[in-house]
C-alpha cells in the first residue's frame, strides 16, 4: 500500500491552494472540523480498509494497493 499526490499537476496545485486558503481545511466541504482537517478522516477510513483503492475526496491524494515501484514518478506521502 502507498499513499501519492494525484498525477495532474494542475490538481494538486488547485487542492494545495484550497488547502492554503482554508487554513488546511478540506476545500471541497463548507464543515470546517478536525474531521476535514487535510488528511481528512473519510480518507483516513478509507486507508484503512486493505480493499480500498482510489483517490480522496479532494483528488489530491491516490491509495494504491500495488506494493510495486512506483514508475509514475508520483511523489510519495
């Protein structure tokens, strides 16, 4: 299991602003509570389940179930 930035630069540029903007809240939800603190808890469950694999709310991070080098180059978290 790996945790990585979403490849599309532009995406994670936006999501980093947002983060920014929010004091590190999730931008994606008006709730403002250590729950959509970034790393958000939904994602943080979803981390934890060995069947989850995808990408967070926001987009800005990928759970990969694939223990393989990443050849993507994605920067790890």
């Amino acid at each position: 299991m790996k945790i990585t930035l979403n490849p599309d630069a532009e995406v994670v540029r936006t999501v980093k602003e947002g983060l920014h903007r929010t004091g590190g809240y999730c931008p994606c939800v008006l709730e403002r509570s250590e729950d959509t603190r970034c790393m958000c808890k939904e994602f943080r469950e979803q981390i934890k389940d060995p069947q989850f694999e995808g990408f967070c709310h926001c987009m800005l991070y990928y759970k990969s179930n694939d223990d393989k080098s990443d050849e993507g180059g994605n920067e790890h978290v």
